[in-house]
C-alpha cells in the first residue's frame, strides 16, 4: 500500500529549488513509496515500487 502523505505545493515547490540549488537529499527505506501525485520526486528517487 502506497505511503498517503503528500506535500502542500508551496513545500513542493520550496523542495525542488532547494535540491535544483544544489542541496543534498538521502531517501531512506520506503522514500519512494510516497508523493505518488507529484512526478517530480518520482523522477528524483528514480524508481516506484511495483
């Protein structure tokens, strides 16, 4: 069952110039099970479990 909880987009937002600015970012155990609606994080952890 995939995770529930989603970003408001104003933190979406704020996350993505953060990591596009050169900030760092370390997904741990299920990190890509999360934000289904926002294909931006899809992209940055690279995978979805299927």
């Amino acid at each position: 069952m995939p995770a529930t909880v989603t970003r408001p987009s104003t933190q979406q937002a704020a996350f993505e110039r953060y990591i596009r600015a050169g900030g760092g970012y370390a997904g741990v155990h299920a990190a890509s099970d999360a934000e289904y609606d926002w294909p931006w994080h899809g992209e940055l952890v690279g995978s979805r479990p299927g």
